[in-house]
C-alpha cells in the first residue's frame, strides 16, 4: 500500500531550517575552494575562479615549511589512531570480564577521570618528567588515552552476546584467542567509529602541540596553517599564485583528507556510535 501521509507545515519549518543551515556551512567552504584554485587576488564572494590553476595546491605540497608538517600530521595521525585502537580495545575488553576481581572498582575509576581531571599544569609536569615533551611520542600517546571512546567500546562489546564467549570457552579459546577470533571481527563498526573520532582528533590536534612541543621542525600541520592564516609563516608561491591562493589551497589541504575518508565511514560511524552510546 501506498504511503499517503501529507506534509504538514511541520515538515516544511523543516525542510526550510535544514536547507538555511546547509547552505550556511557550505557557502563559506565553497569560497575557500574557489579562492584556491584562483589565480587572481580575489574579494567578496565568487562562484568560479576567474583565472583557474593549482599553483596553490603547488605552492604547498614543494614547500618544506608546509609539506613537512603535513606529513608529521599523516604520521600521528596513522600511528595515534592505532594506539587509541588498542588501548581502547583492550580496556574494554578487561571490563567486561565479570569475574574479574575488582572490575567495578577499576571501571567507577576510569569514569571518575572523564569528570574531574588533573588540569593542565599538573598534566605538563607529569608529561615532562616522563620526558615526554618536544617528542612525537608524548601527542601520540596523550589523546590516546581516552576514556570516552574505552567507555563506548565496552558498551559496544557488552552487546556480544554471552554464548558467543561461553561456546568458545568451551571449545578450549584462550581469552586472548576469543578477542581476537570473535570481539574484533564482530566490532567493525564500533572499530571505524571510534578510529575515525580518534583519526579527526589527532588531525586537528593543535592544543597538545602548543602544549608540549617547542621544536618548529615536529609541529603538525595544524600549527603551520596557523602561522600561515595569520602571515608569519607564508610559503613562497610558485606559477603566479596569490597569497590568498596560497592561505585556501593550506585551509583546503587540511578539510579534504576527511572530507574523503567520512563517506566510506558514515553508515559504520552511525551504526557504532549508535550501539555504543546506547544500552537497553
């Protein structure tokens, strides 16, 4: 049977709120794409450019002061999201474990410190007496530890069900084995949500760099495109390109890596973080 229900004004408010907000996201991102493929010095708003190229893009990718950074950001990004994978695994899989002596204790402490935390001050002291200031290591490993996401992974994990583990156990798995041979593969969408939350934080990490880093040559990309919105820090152009060319191709350079990557990972992302957040 047909579906005949009518659209109420309701649906209209709607479709008209939906519409104003969509395009107030992607006006602002369709002039910076514009400006950078723009060889001319552009002003106010354009809907092509005028003297089309890639010099911006150019301009950013030969320059060691940009295409550095952007590959130390490539790095932590890759390395940092596998380390949060596993922590986050690992940990909830030992907080599911309900014969563990003191599981309960270890769980209320893990959710105390998404509450109330060190701050930042008594973080920088314990981070540079392990010495783990001006190294990689230390913004690898910091965001990598993240309660948040350990706690959606045991959510997700508690949803197994519990003769999936006891028909393992049987059959004589270790619980390392049963992790790996049965958690995992069953975690799919939980493992791409959560990797792409801690992918786009370790991407956009700016904070922990300026915390803890002081040497220009490990800064991140987001830290140069600062320098370089703000004019410090503006790589030499090539084939003509503008500094406004330049500053949109940098801005571009950092949207389109996940402006890429989401498509393939929203129906997983949606679905993880669906199962994750709630419980019945």
């Amino acid at each position: 049977m047909k579906d005949n229900k009518k659209i109420t004004l309701y649906d209209i408010i709607m479709i008209i709120i939906f519409v104003l907000i969509s395009f107030i996201m992607i006006i602002p991102l369709w002039k910076v794409l514009v400006d950078s493929l723009d060889l001319n010095v552009a002003y106010g708003m354009r809907l092509w450019p005028k003297n089309f190229g890639f010099a911006g893009y150019a301009s950013v990718f030969t320059n060691p002061t940009l295409y550095r950074p952007f590959f130390v950001s490539v790095i932590t990004t890759i390395l940092g999201t596998l380390l949060g994978l596993v922590i986050s695994t690992l940990g909830a899989y030992v907080l599911i474990q309900w014969d563990m002596p003191g599981r309960s204790f270890f769980a209320s402490l893990l959710l105390f410190t998404i509450i109330f935390q060190g701050g930042m001050i008594p973080t920088y002291l314990v981070m540079k007496s392990l010495r783990l200031t001006n190294t990689l290591l230390g913004v690898i490993l910091l965001p990598a530890i993240n309660v948040y996401n350990l706690v959606l992974m045991r959510n997700f994990f508690e949803g197994i069900p519990g003769s999936l583990f006891e028909s393992a156990q049987i059959d004589g798995c270790s619980p390392m084995r049963i992790f790996v041979k049965i958690v995992l593969p069953l975690s799919k969408a939980a493992l791409t949500s959560i990797g792409l939350m801690f992918a786009v934080a370790y991407w956009n990490d700016y904070t922990n760099y300026k915390l803890y880093i002081t040497n220009s040559d490990l800064y991140n990309f987001q830290m140069k495109l600062r320098s370089v919105i703000m004019g410090s820090e503006l790589p030499s152009a090539v084939m003509g390109a503008t500094e406004n060319t330049v500053k949109n191709a940098a801005v571009m350079v950092a949207i389109i890596p996940f402006m890429i990557v989401y498509p393939f990972c929203q129906k997983y992302f949606v679905e993880g973080v669906n199962v994750g957040a709630v419980k019945e």
